[in-house]
C-alpha cells in the first residue's frame, strides 16, 4: 500500500463518518416534508438509518477511526520500507 492509497482510504472513512449525515439530510429530506401520506422506500429508510447511527455515535467513534487511519499510514510505511529493501537487492552490480 502506498501512502497515497492510505491518505485516499483516510479521507473516504473520515469524510464518510463526518460527511455523509449531512449529505443524506440534504438529499432524502425534502422528499421526507413532503408528508406521511407518501411511503418512504425502503433504500431511503436504511440510507436515514445509517445516517442517523454515524450522526449519533461520531464522537464516540473518533478513537478508532483514528486507530484505523494510523493502522493504515503504518501499512503504508512498512510496505514503503520493505519495496525499497526488494528494489536495492534486485538490482544488478
């Protein structure tokens, strides 16, 4: 894994936590004023859902979201570490 690739898995699982309950409201909420006489589908329901859970437990996910992003710098790290180790035996001297 490189360090792009762990920084781009960052921001999706950040941006995602953070990002994606107001994106959901923006999306699915005028179409909830329209009135309780139109049926909510079911994809709008589990979308809200979901929406909801990541707006309600954030903060208490703060810790391993952050465990998760060091976990995967780290990856990045030691993958980084170990191409450069293979590159230098590999090349002809």
């Amino acid at each position: 894994m490189r360090y792009r690739t762990a920084a781009i898995w960052s921001a999706i699982l950040v941006g995602g936590m953070f990002g994606l309950p107001d994106a959901i409201k923006a999306l699915f909420l005028p179409s909830l004023e329209q009135g309780i006489a139109t049926p909510i589908p079911v994809y709008e329901r589990a979308l809200i859902g979901f929406a909801f859970f990541c707006f309600r437990f954030r903060l208490l996910l703060v810790l391993p979201i952050a465990v998760i992003v060091v976990a995967l710098f780290s990856v990045a790290g030691f993958t980084s570490v170990m191409r450069a180790r293979k590159l230098k035996h590999s090349s002809p001297h």
